[in-house]
C-alpha cells in the first residue's frame, strides 16, 4: 500500500513526438484528419481496443466511453484528456487537492480510494475501470469480475516523468483520445522548456531545491522529503535544479521521511526550500514548527528561502499538475 498517512494525501519514456508515432499505430486504427475548421473529420475511432497495464492485458470492444476512476492523478489525466469520467472516488476531496483540474460536484462518488465500493461502480454501468495497483489485488479482482479494470502504477520512482507519459498514453490508448494525448504531453515539454528557461534567465540555473510537506501527529512533526524519484522532484530534475534531498525514497513515490532534526542535512544557505499544505490540515511549517529551535536555525530558513506553494496542485497528479508545478517553482525562485 501506499506510503503516505493521511486519508486526502493517500498518492494512489517517451517525448510526445515518440507518442504520436505510438499512438497512431495502435491497435490497428487510426484517427481520422482535421478538418477546414481543425475539427476532427470523424467520430473518436471505434474497435477492439487491447491495452497492456501492470497486471497484464486488457480487451475492450471498443474505446472505453463510461469510466469510472478510483485514484485522483487518473482522473486528473481523465480529464485532460477530455474524458468526463462517470463515477470518481472521493469527489469532494479530490476538488479540495487538484483544483487545477476540476471534477464536477454532481459526480458521482464511489467510495474512497482505499475501499471503493463495488456495488456503487457496477451501478453506473461503466465499460472501464481506472485504478493503481496500490489497491489490494483481491480488490482489483473483484472488480474486474464485474467490468475490465485498468490498473497502473500511481508512479514510478526510477522515471516518474517517463511513467507520467505512459500513464497518458494508455488511458488515450483506451478511451480512443490519442490525438488529444499528444497535445497534452506536447504541452508538458513546452511548460518545461519555457520553466529552464526562466530560471536560466534569473540566474538560477542548476539552483539548490528541496520538496517537502509534513503532518504532526501528538506534537511530533514529520517531514516528507520529495526526492527526484517523486512526481515532483522529478519535474524540478527536468527543471534543471539541484535536488538537496536525493536518497531514501520509496520505489512508486519517491517519498523520504524525516523529521526536523534530519533537516539540519541541508546546509547550503541558498537552498529554496518549497513546501506543500492544505487549509483543511494545517501548515505544520507555519504553526508546529514555527517556535521550535533546530527549525530556526536551519541555512534555509534564516536566509528566508522558505516558500508554500498554491494550494490545489495534487503531488501525484498528472500533466496539468505538473505544469501548474512548474509555474510555482519558477515564481517562487525568481
């Protein structure tokens, strides 16, 4: 299961021109030319579907029009792909962490990401599932004795990016979006090469970074470090920074924990220390952490390079997050 503690916070390579190429070949279709107007020509392909995920192959009929999503970075990706997904778990929580890619209120919920419902999914008659193998197994398999189920990782700590782009290759595979699927990664590279190059204009290339966000449980604050295997950490790797974090991650995430004292690692005083939290749990950085002795005395903090991020860009989400990502780290760095 998944690293992380909080219910909310649970997180469940190719360039795009290789994509488009991948795409266009895939299971024996293609998408019809643009029209005068750049409208499609033709109606999203039709046809048999076989896709590959992390449990083995899954058939379709047909491009996937119904899903229901049980992780948020899916859904994020869903709908970035133009795909309105019927059935979500955690809708509520998941418009109060990912607001840069809003679910509509009236969708339907099916249950938390940990424990979805499966009486609720069936009712919504969906064609396709899309969950991470962060859900059980058994899970999974009662699902997919109900209706296929795709299932991916929630992330990849050796490629988050590269996996960031598989992600979004196989749902465009499977919802038949693959033209869209390229605009949007092609958009990701251009979000990342505008990013460097604004840094690289204020002088802060190869700059010294640190990711984190926290929790206090009974007065004790932990820290989670995002080390370049993170979906984040691997964005500001694109980016060109100098990661200050870079070991004890797990292998999906990329997530470090430490507490205040294991900060005091850091010592390069010109280190940007960026930090994310939500309204709904605190800022254990502004509040626990705020008189506490080993945190003022870290380089970073004496030198003012502390920074909060907006809130509402998800930590494992998908390529809007991750440009809404970069634009935080540029403008916190410059």
């Amino acid at each position: 299961m998944s690293p992380l503690p909080h219910p909310a916070r649970r997180p469940f390579a190719a360039t795009a021109a290789a994509l488009a190429v991948l795409l266009a070949t895939a299971c024996g279709t293609t998408e019809a030319p643009a029209g005068a107007d750049g409208s499609s020509a033709a109606a999203k392909p039709s046809g048999p579907v076989t896709i590959t995920d992390e449990r083995g192959t899954v058939h379709l009929p047909a491009p996937a029009t119904r899903i229901v999503s049980l992780e948020w970075g899916l859904t994020e990706n869903l709908l970035a792909l133009g795909v309105q997904p019927i059935g979500a778990a955690e809708v509520k929580d998941y418009n109060a962490y990912d607001k840069v890619a809003p679910l509509p209120e009236s969708t339907p919920d099916v249950g938390t990401r940990a424990e979805p419902s499966t009486d609720a999914i069936i009712a919504l008659h969906p064609d396709l599932v899309v969950t991470t193998t962060d859900l059980p197994d058994n899970v999974i398999g009662q699902i997919a004795g109900k209706v296929p189920v795709l299932a991916l990782r929630g992330s990849d700590a050796a490629d988050p990016i590269g996996y960031l782009r598989h992600t979004v290759t196989t749902l465009a595979e499977a919802t038949g979006t693959r033209q869209q699927g390229g605009k949007i990664l092609a958009g990701l590279d251009a979000s990342l090469a505008a990013g460097k190059d604004k840094l690289a204009k204020a002088g802060k290339a190869g700059a010294p970074f640190t990711m984190a966000d926290g929790y206090a449980t009974s007065g004790t604050v932990t820290v989670r470090m995002y080390t370049p295997g993170s979906f984040l950490g691997g964005i500001a790797k694109e980016l060109g920074l100098a990661g200050q974090w870079t070991g004890g991650g797990d292998k999906d995430y990329g997530l470090a924990s430490t507490d205040v004292e294991g900060l005091t690692k850091i010592t390069d005083p010109d280190t940007t220390f960026l930090y994310l939290a939500n309204d709904s749990e605190g800022d254990v950085f502004e509040q626990d952490l705020a008189q506490n002795a080993v945190w003022k005395q870290l380089p970073f903090v004496k030198a003012g390079h502390v920074h909060r991020i907006p809130d509402g860009i998800w930590m494992f989400g998908g390529t809007k997050a991750a440009s809404a990502y970069v634009d935080a780290v540029v403008d916190a760095l410059t």
